[in-house]
C-alpha cells in the first residue's frame, strides 16, 4: 500500500519516454525521466517519496525531504503568497503551510517548527500548531526507555522536547548544553513519568551503563586536550558546558580514572597521566 507523503520502496513496472512507471493497489506512479537512472530497469526497486501533483496525481521522486509525514522539522520560509507560506524541505515542490495552520503569521527567511501532515485531499501539507499535533505517552513507555528527543521550545525550567514525533517531554535545564539549539534531534532517556502523564527525558544513561559513557567521555575530553581546568570547586553550569555532564557525574568519572592509574589531580583541574617512558635497552 502506498504512503502518500513518505519514502516507498517500489518496483518499476515499464519505461517510457516520461519516465519509470510504478504500479500499487492499481494506482500508477510516475518517476519523470529527468530522475530515472540511467541502469534502471523494469523489475528493479528504487526507494522514492510519493506525493500528488498540481492535478491530484501521485508522482514519485528520488529526493528525500527533510521531513515525512508524521515527522517533526525545523524548516525555512522561502516565500510567503495568497495561500500561505511556502518551506524549504528539500524538495522542488515547497511544502505548503496554510494560514489556518499558522499561529502567527509566517515570514520569508525564518525558521519554524512544524508538523509534515496531509490534508483533506491528501495533498502534502504542514501545520505550526505543534500542541495540537501531540498524543498522550503511550502506556507501555517505561523509565529508561531510549527515545528521539528534538528540541522544541527553551524553557525557564529547560527545553521542552518532542519525543519519538508523537509527543512532548521535558529536558531539565541542568542538562542543556552548549550549542543545543531548537529543532535539534538527539539521543534520550526516560527520566521520570509522571502521575499527570507529562515525562521527563535525561541525555545519560542510568546505572553502570551511563557511568562507563560518562568515564569515556571524560577520558576522551583529556586524550584530547590533556588538561580540564574542571574540580570539586567547579560550578555544575561550567562542567556541564565542557562535558556535557552532571556534576556528580563528573566527580564520579574523576574518581574512576584516578583508580585507573589514569589522571593527576591537581587545585587547577585535572590532568591526564604520561605514560611512563621506556627506557633504551631495559
């Protein structure tokens, strides 16, 4: 079954002069020639975004966008019309969001958080009401789940995050680090589910796991540098911002480098060990 508005593996069916024919629940798809590759045949699949045309056709293209639907992204308005504005995704065809769509009115040249959806015609549109697109967290979702987590809103209390493309959770303000910025993906953790249903994600993993990611992240920090101007002293924004990490964390991690034989520790920071020289002829 074909899914309009995101990637398909299909099989050509026939070439022609307008391009390769796919063929689906008896529906013909049209790649134009202009994309066909040149050692394409019938009986090969290629893996192709499926969308209609102008005239309500579905038509396929080798170019993936920056978004399916369903997805999350963060896109650019090129231009705004009498229909409303026009987004950068990836494609020729800009990706549509109607003014009903929009909260605030869109401008050319900046960037907006939206939703890839179709509409009732099936035609491939997006939408910038973010709250309406987002479901209650599923209830087989349990604490220390990895998850998809892309930054959505930044927060007093930390950055409001979209988990998995289905919906929201809350990245404490501990764990925001340098460069983060909206629209980012990254890798998370269930923190915590709360009574209310709202979930808390973490950037670290919990238990012996996360501290072996922690010591190794530490331990590369001073392969590459040789020396961290970080200490029992240091306040946990400053460690956070060079690490990534909690405080205590960090500490932990010093701890078990410092075991390893690894590092010196010093007033100033902490400092990765020479290994000891050889000795010519010993």
């Amino acid at each position: 079954m074909i899914e309009l508005g995101r990637i398909n593996v299909l099989k050509i069916r026939t070439i022609d002069e307008n391009g390769a024919w796919f063929e689906s629940d008896q529906v013909r798809i049209l790649l134009p020639a202009r994309e066909v590759p040149a050692a394409a045949t019938p009986g090969a699949e290629l893996a192709v975004f499926v969308y209609l045309n102008s005239e309500g056709l579905p038509v396929a293209t080798l170019k993936h966008p920056k978004a399916q639907v369903g997805e999350f992204a963060l896109l650019q308005v090129s231009q705004v019309t009498k229909h409303g504005a026009f987004l950068d995704w990836g494609l020729d065809k800009e990706l549509l969001v109607p003014y009903s769509e929009q909260p605030e009115r869109m401008r050319a040249g900046r960037k907006y958080l939206v939703k890839v959806c179709l509409d009732d015609r099936s035609r491939v549109v997006a939408t910038a009401r973010v709250d309406k697109c987002l479901d209650e967290a599923p209830a087989d979702l349990q604490i220390g789940d990895e998850v998809d987590a892309l930054l959505w809103d930044f927060t007093d209390l930390g950055v409001k995050v979209i988990i998995n493309d289905l919906f929201s959770g809350l990245l404490y303000r501990d764990e925001i680090r340098g460069g983060m910025k909206r629209g980012q993906r990254l890798k998370a953790y269930v923190r915590n589910i709360r009574d209310d249903g709202k979930v808390d994600v973490t950037l670290r993993r919990g238990g012996a796991q996360g501290a072996r990611e922690d010591r190794d992240i530490l331990l590369e920090a001073l392969t590459r540098q040789g020396f961290l101007p970080l200490h029992d002293q240091s306040s946990p924004q400053d460690i956070r911002q060079s690490l990534g990490m909690s405080k205590k964390a960090f500490k932990k991690a010093v701890g078990g480098l410092y075991k390893e034989g690894l590092v010196e520790l010093a007033a100033e920071g902490v400092r990765l060990k020479e290994p000891p020289r050889r000795v010519p002829g010993a």
